[in-house]
C-alpha cells in the first residue's frame, strides 16, 4: 500500500521515486537543500547532512491533513 503522500503524488500523475523527491526537497526547501548532500536512487531518497538541518526541515514539511487537502 502506497503511503499518503505517495498516492498523492501518484494522483498528480507523477513518480513518487527518489529522484522525485530531492527535486522536491531542492524545490520547497532551498536554504535546507543547500545543507544536505542527496544520493537518492529510483527507489529511494537518501540525504545525509547535520541532524539540525533535518529538524528545520522536518519542522517545515506539509502534515497529513495538508496531503489529504491535495487529494481531495
């Protein structure tokens, strides 16, 4: 079963890979991307940086009830 934000995606008519993602991540949260160094593949997201700069951008990343807005 796909995740949330998976389907959601997938609804957009995109692929939730982990390419998708970093795009995302560079996209959304430019001054956090710039911090991380990324090393996604197609079925994964891997970003490896200071667990300060994953609490800023945990901090900032859309909830459930944002992602169930986008599918309605």
């Amino acid at each position: 079963m796909l995740e949330a934000s998976d389907a959601a995606v997938v609804a957009f008519g995109h692929q939730p890979n982990g390419c998708f993602w970093e795009a995302l991540v560079r996209f959304a949260w430019p001054d956090t991307a710039e911090h991380v160094d990324c090393d996604s593949e197609a079925g994964m997201f891997c970003a490896v940086g200071k667990s300060s700069d994953a609490a800023r951008a945990s901090s900032r990343a859309p909830r459930q009830s944002a992602v169930r807005a986008l599918r309605a």
